[in-house]
C-alpha cells in the first residue's frame, strides 16, 4: 500500500484522500410549473415529457420529481393512455 507524507508527520492512504464527487440537487418539475396538488390526465403535453421514445414511463431519480409527485403522474399517465389521449407504445416500436 502506497502512503502519502502530509505536513504533521501523519500517514494517510492514498484511496482516502481522492475527494468524493457531488452532485447538484435536481429541482421537482412540477413545483417549476405550478403545480402542486393534482396532475391533470388530459394534460398530454406534460405528460408525454415523462414518457422515453417507446413510451414507457421515466423513473423519479431521472426526472427529479418527488415520491409523490412521481405516483400522481404515474396514474395520470395510465388514465390518459386508458382514455387514448397518449399512445400506450410509440410508432416506432410497433414494427
């Protein structure tokens, strides 16, 4: 094991001194838009900006919504596809 001389004449190993990286905090989406209690279904603007190019739903820890926020839009986007105001699959994986 490899060590480091630091001014004190105390030793440290190399692997502790890296410095660890931070990440920014991601803001909630929804609190940027107004919203706050209720995820309309019929809002399909809003609603496809969750959904990836096959149609599936994007987890919480890439959209930065909250827990709560994150289960409202689920339902929001299963009763808008139920109600045919966005696709369940895209038209590029139909094929």
């Amino acid at each position: 094991m490899k060590r480091k001389l630091i001014k004190n004449n105390t030793y440290k190993l190399t692997q502790q001194t890296a410095k660890k990286h931070v990440q920014p905090k991601k803001r909630d989406p929804f609190k940027e838009r107004g919203v706050k209690d209720y995820i309309d279904f019929r809002d399909t603007k809003l609603l496809t900006r969750f959904c990836n190019d096959q149609g599936k739903l994007l987890p919480a820890r890439i959209t930065g919504a909250s827990a709560k926020m994150q289960r409202q839009l689920t339902t929001a986007i299963k009763r808008a596809r139920h109600l045919a105001f966005i696709p369940f699959v895209s038209e590029g994986t139909k094929y």
